[in-house]
C-alpha cells in the first residue's frame, strides 16, 4: 500500500500546483503538456481527482 499512498500523494501535489498556476496566472500547466480536455488530460484529471480522495481516506486513517 505504501507504494499506492505515493503516488496518490505525488498526484495530489501536481494538482495542487496546477490549481495555484491557474489562480495566480491563468496558466493550466496539464492543458499545456496534454492538449484541451483530451483523453490523456482527462486521464490526468480523473487520477488528480481519485488521488485526492484516496488522500482523505489516509487523513482519517492517521486517527
């Protein structure tokens, strides 16, 4: 499972960088890598969002 919590983490934190991008400069770096809502950019965001969720499984599991 550690390794699955990773990656889950790594994913979070490039979709936080994303977001602060987009909010400081109207910049959304996985549009830029992976074209507009293409599969591979949906792909990425459909991981971001499951990694998020797996993250807030985690927060309630340190209890």
């Amino acid at each position: 499972m550690k390794i699955i919590d990773t990656i889950a983490l790594i994913l979070v934190i490039i979709g936080a960088i994303n977001w602060g991008l987009i909010g400081l400069f109207q910049f959304n770096l996985v549009e830029f890598l992976f074209g507009a809502m293409t599969i591979l950019s949906r792909i990425i965001y459909i991981l971001v969002g499951i990694s998020g969720l797996w993250c807030i499984r985690k927060l309630f599991d340190r209890a």
